[in-house]
C-alpha cells in the first residue's frame, strides 16, 4: 500500500508559500516576527510585502502584544517566533491578550518539539500543548505533512478565533495519506491517513510519519494491519472520530513530539477512559526526563519515535 507521496519541502516553507500567496490579494496579511525571519522562511514574504511584515526583535511578549493589536483592528496577523519562547516567554500575553480578550491572532510555533535538537532542552518546546491546552478559547494545530500545512494556513487566515499552529524544521512528505483513502482537511477533525483492523495509531505533527513508516513494517513483516489518525487538531479534539474508532476493541497507540504529560495522548486517554473503553494503551512521546541532545531523527530513535521503535512498541503491546 502506498502511502507516502514524495516531497521533502519543510512545513514551514509550505508556510511560507502560502502566506505569500494570500498576501498578494489580500493586504489585511500582517506577519510579525522575533528575529525570526530567517529561520521562519519568511525573508521571500518580506521581499515581496515589505509593509505587511514587523520585525520586533527578541522580545516574545512584545511580538503576541503587536500582534495582538493588529488582529484587534481587524488585520490577519501571523505572530511567528520558536515554539519553545513563544509559548513560554509570551504565556501571558497569549492567555490575557489572545485568548481572554478574544482577538484571531494566528500564533506561529517554529522549530517546534526537538527541532532544535543538539541546543538542548532550552530550545525544545515539550511544553507547548500542554499549556496552552488548559487555555480557554484557543486552537492547537499540529499539520503532519504538506498538504495538512497549506490547509491549515489557508483556514487560519478566515478564523475569527484564535489559534496556535506548530512546525518543525525537516522536510516532509507533500502527503501521507493513503491512495485509499480520501478525508478532506479541516481544523477540529481529525484526517484518517491509512485504515487498518488490528491496532491504531493516533498521531500528531511530525510524529505521524514514523507511524507510516511502522505500519509499513508491521504489515510487512507481521502481517499486522494498523489503522493511522493524523490528529492535526489536538484541542479541539475530534471526539466523534476517536470514539467511533475505539469501538473495535483493538490496542490503540498515541505518538507525539512532545511530553508524555498533558499532550495528545493524555487527551486521548482521559476521553476513551471517561467513555468506558478498555482498549490496551500506550503513550509515546518524550519521558520526564534530562532530554538528549542530538539531532532530532537521533533524539526520536533514542526515544522510540521511529518506524522500528513504533513496530516493537506494537508488538509488545500484542502481547500483553
């Protein structure tokens, strides 16, 4: 089953791409940035549309603040800055002056989860649903590939909401999903990329291509057929999707770029059990722990977030 469509651009040039593409038509785009026009791949959108971009320095809480005050006049600001100061430094502003104060400021978390890699924990962002999913009145998107990337870029930009986008920093597939399977994008739905009837795994963000690349070999080498759920959209949950997959009784896998505690999976979790399901569970993501340093393909396998540390995890679970 083929499931992977060639393409190595980053999500966040795809990002990129995109934002351009609105801004020729539509000059209410505004992108403020924290020195981070660069490593957003935002220095073509500021060549094109010098006026429709702000350069606020190092100065997180300064870059939600300006944003905020765009979006409060009716613009579509882009407030994008790394994941790891953004949602740390600027907490505040995004509780108070975002969410609380109801103003569609689209929050962009760059070089997000591990992206970092060999900067340590100072740079890595493990934090960043968790605290902003015990935030009222703010989405959290996690696109998986380049399509979910154009997609949730495109339907940000008419949101009168607010929301929180993340990316990573490595290439991407154009699209995971399945020949075989077409669900359409759209943010607070979750999107099937392969079925499966033996075990599922719900992931999110960069995590999902490990997931494709595990069900490859289980399917391969174990004849162990796995359903996969791109949950781009970790609040608000899709409930409805995830129930009605559990159903089936079968051993259910969630898998993140971010802490065990208050992510995906804990979501997850607190929703089957509150249901009354009782399929075997397990969370992958990173553990409480000193993170590794690395690259983040080195810190993923160290973790077990890759294709054969998916697979193992899968058949432990089989034997339970």
């Amino acid at each position: 089953m083929e499931v992977i469509k060639t393409a190595t651009l980053a999500n966040l040039e795809v990002f990129s791409e995109v934002l351009q593409n609105l801004a020729e038509t539509d000059k209410d785009i505004m992108v403020v940035t924290s020195d981070s026009r660069g490593s957003g791949k935002l220095v073509p959108f500021g060549q094109k549309y010098p006026e429709q971009i702000v350069e606020v320095g190092i100065a997180e809480q300064n870059l939600v603040g300006v944003a905020t005050g765009l979006a409060s006049m009716g613009k579509k600001a882009f407030a994008v800055s790394p994941a790891c100061f953004l949602t740390a430094r600027a907490l505040e502003q995004i509780k108070n002056d975002v969410a609380y104060s109801d103003n569609p400021v689209k929050l962009i978390g760059i070089s997000a989860g591990v992206s970092y890699g060999a900067l340590g924990t100072t740079h890595h962002s493990l934090h960043d649903y968790a605290v902003l999913r015990a935030i009222n009145n703010i989405s959290i998107v996690a696109p998986a590939d380049n399509f979910e990337t154009a997609e949730a870029i495109k339907q940000a930009a008419e949101m009168k909401s607010p929301i929180y986008i993340r990316f990573g920093k490595k290439g991407m597939p154009a699209n995971l999903q399945s020949n075989e399977v077409d669900s359409e994008f759209k943010i607070g739905k979750g999107r099937i990329i392969q079925e499966g009837t033996d075990i599922t795994f719900i992931a999110t963000g960069e995590a999902v291509l490990p997931c494709v690349e595990a069900a490859k070999l289980l399917e391969n080498e174990h004849n162990i057929s796995c359903k996969i759920i791109s949950i781009h959209t970790i609040k608000p949950l899709d409930n409805e999707l995830l129930l009605a997959t559990a159903t089936n009784g079968k051993p259910v896998i969630t898998v993140e770029e971010h802490s065990i505690y208050g992510g995906l999976g804990e979501a997850v979790a607190s929703l089957l059990f509150q249901k009354g399901f009782t399929n075997k569970f397990k969370i992958i993501g990173l553990p409480d722990d000193h993170t590794v340093s690395g690259s983040q393909n080195e810190i993923f396998n160290h973790y077990g977030i890759s294709g054969v540390g998916l697979k193992n995890t899968a058949l432990n679970l089989f034997n339970l």
